[in-house]
C-alpha cells in the first residue's frame, strides 16, 4: 500500500480490516507533534547555528572616530541597529549577543558618544560604558559668584553667543524662576558642577540651572523655614548670598547672626559686599568715596538688607542663613586672608584693634587687598 492510501477517503474503497484504522489513528497523532518539532527547530536552529558559528563582528579595534547619539529610552536592539547603520559595529546580533554578555550593558546612558568605525561589539559595549568616551561640556560654577560671570563662564565654555544668555534670562520667569524673584535671575543659578551634551541651548542651561536651584530649595524646605523665622524665602536667598562673599565655610552661621542682630537694633548692616556689588566692583578695601556712592545696594547709606541676592549661594550658606549661631556679635572682620581667620565681637573698640591687625597683613602682603 502506497502512503498516499493511508489519507484515502474514497467511499467506495472496500473497508479495511479493524487493525489498520488503528494503525491510522495511530500516524495522525504521531504526525502533529512531530510537525510542531519540525516548526521549533525552524525557529531554535538559527539561533544555534549563530552561537556555534558566531554572529558577524569586526575583529576590531576599529579606526577613525564618529559621534553617536543615544536617546532616551532606546533599548539594545536599536543602539545597534544605529551603530549597524553608521558602521560601528557589522550586526546587531553580534552587538545584542556582546551586550548580553556583560551585565553592566543596561545601564549605558543616552548622550553623545566618540566611538570608531568597525569596532568589535564588545569593544563598542565597553566604550559606551566609559564616561571619557561621552561627549558633554563640563562647567564648574562656584558658590558665591554673579549672574554676570556665570553666563560669561558659561559662554566660553560652550562657545554659544553671550547675546543667547542674556536672551535666555530675560526669560527666566518661563523657565522656572520662583515667583517670589520678581524676575531677577540674581541667586537663582544654582552653583554645581554641570555636564551639557552637544546641542544644548543656552536657554536650555539656564533651565537646567534654575531647576537645580528649586530642586535645592524645596531639599531643604527652604520657604516652610523661612517663613517660620519670620523671613520670605527671597530675604533668606540675600542673606545667604551675603555670606558666600563676607565670610568662610567654618563661620558662615556666625557671620549669618551678625546679619540678623544688626537688622534687630537695628544699624546700617555696612558690607563692602553689598557696596561692590552695586558698584560692579569686586574689591577687597573699598575708597571713602566709594562707600558714599548713593545705589540701592549701599547698605552704608540704606537700612535693611540689599534689594536682591548679589550672587548665587550654594546650600552650606542658604542652611547658615536658616539656621544661624548664637551669639550677640555685631562686629567680624577678617584678619589674615590667606588664612581666613575671622574674629567675631558686639565691642566696637575691640573690632578697631582687629581692624589694625588686617591693615598690617595688607601691608605685609603687598597686593593682596588692593
């Protein structure tokens, strides 16, 4: 009997004996698992074959160099199908089976990256990984600095027009910017370390800046305390971006208690600070003339603290200014500038002799004041 009588439907085919139904019942099970096995090792084999033949890969380490973007949220597939693409790597089997291998893989981060063309997919897994290979701007803006510098900083560093800053504070309020500034930039770039990717606008730096700023401030529960010590948010903001410039680190809460115990008297508060700052000035000894100079951040000829911050504080002063020391000075000066040892007194004569000991020091160590 041919196979082909065993699927024979003819009615007038005579019947056959009771053992061959059996024997056909028997085939047509037979016949449905094996063709489900036919179909997953269609499937499994070339995946087989690839792990026993090795998926295509350069041997690496490559040449020349090209700049690669990873956006946010692509996963492994499509990180190499773009380095295919630009040719980096030569499959994205070989790529995805390189990444497999090594588990720090999920965490490649999105960014612009130096690769080089016909690299070996693990080569290009581990380039990826090594922060030197990313391609940022890095900017250190330090506490304590003005509006003023840090875009001027910031346009060097970038090579983006100073004219694009000033744009971009100008729209400071649609970037985020707290209402309680009044649209005045001054204090709210908060100082840190930053990395911007090519691309990135100044409008888009500044965003970043002033998010990190409210970010800081609400760490800190900064206008919940403020208004607890009787203080908005923007006086504390100007208090602390006092202390950056009129004292170190290690005594900005005594300098801070100074500030609160002269505005209590109350007395002129008389920091060159704030006087150089309305100046445009950043001198060490100010000239008689000087301090007579009539503008809203004379505080030798205005009571109270200065209209705005003068620059940006960083969390160590915004923390002094909500949480100052105790003591009843209203007097420190720096006496030795190298060491920024600072005395503190409520005695004026004795505030007098210490002022006669910085004035040696500046005698002594020409062109350090002046």
């Amino acid at each position: 009997m041919s196979n082909l009588d065993l699927f024979n439907n003819d009615p007038n085919t005579s019947p056959q004996p009771s053992g061959h139904k059996s024997k056909k019942k028997s085939i047509s099970k037979t016949l449905v698992p094996l063709l489900a096995i036919i179909a997953v090792i269609g499937l499994v084999t070339p995946q087989v074959i690839s792990r026993v033949s090795g998926a295509p890969d350069y041997p690496g380490p490559g040449s020349g160099s090209i700049q690669v973007q990873i956006e946010p949220g692509e996963t492994l597939a499509q990180i190499g199908n773009n380095l295919k693409a630009i040719g980096v790597v030569k499959s994205v089997d070989g790529f995805i089976a390189a990444a497999n291998e090594n588990s720090d893989s999920s965490t490649i981060s999105p960014g612009t990256y130096n690769l080089r063309l016909k690299m070996k997919s693990s080569d290009a897994i581990l380039a990826l990984l090594d922060p030197a290979n990313r391609v940022v701007t890095k900017v250190v803006i330090p506490e304590g600095k003005r509006v003023s510098w840090t875009i001027n900083t910031l346009a060097t560093a970038t090579g983006l027009p100073m004219a694009d800053f000033e744009s971009a504070l100008a729209k400071a309020v649609e970037l985020g910017l707290p209402g309680y500034a009044s649209g005045n930039p001054e204090g709210f770039l908060f100082p840190a370390t930053y990395e911007f990717p090519p691309g990135t606008t100044a409008e888009q730096i500044i965003s970043t800046m002033i998010e990190r700023f409210n970010a800081e401030a609400k760490a800190i529960d900064l206008e919940a305390r403020a208004t607890q010590m009787g203080r908005s948010a923007y006086e504390i903001l100007t208090v602390a971006s006092l202390l950056e410039v009129e004292g170190h680190p290690r005594d900005f809460t005594k300098v801070a208690r100074v500030v609160y115990n002269r505005l209590a008297e109350p007395m002129p508060l008389q920091f060159d600070s704030a006087v150089n700052y309305g100046l445009g000035k950043t001198d060490v000894i100010l000239t008689t003339e000087q301090l007579t100079v009539d503008t809203p951040y004379n505080v030798y000829l205005h009571p109270g603290l200065p209209p705005t911050p003068i620059d940006s504080p960083g969390t160590k002063a915004l923390e002094a200014a909500l949480n100052p020391a105790s003591g009843d000075w209203l007097y420190f000066i720096t006496v030795d500038l190298n060491t920024q040892e600072t005395k503190f007194t409520r005695s004026y004569d004795e505030f007098l002799v210490w002022k006669d000991q910085f004035l040696a020091f500046c005698d002594a160590n020409p062109g350090v004041c002046f």
